[in-house]
C-alpha cells in the first residue's frame, strides 16, 4: 500500500529527485481532503 502512495506521490513532486525503493523517512507534510485524497505540502506558506 504505501508502495503505491510514494509512486503517486513521486508523479506530483517539482524536482528530479526521487523517493526511492526503500525510503526510511518521508519528510514533505502529506495533507488529506474530505474526498481521501492525499496532497504533498510543498509550500512555504502553508503553516501548520
């Protein structure tokens, strides 16, 4: 499953770096909408 959430994740994110096979950490903040869709966070203005 998560798998398949860092391959989604990956198509979205603006660099040409990649998550690779095996990641230990995770660091973008990952947001959900009322419709279960998850967003990657990568602005410096969005404030938690």
């Amino acid at each position: 499953m998560f798998e398949e959430v860092f391959v989604e994740l990956e198509k979205q994110l603006q660099t040409k770096l990649s998550i690779g096979p095996n990641p230990l950490v995770c660091i973008t903040p990952v947001v959900g909408d009322n419709e279960s869709r998850m967003t990657a966070v990568t602005s410096p203005q969005v404030r938690f």
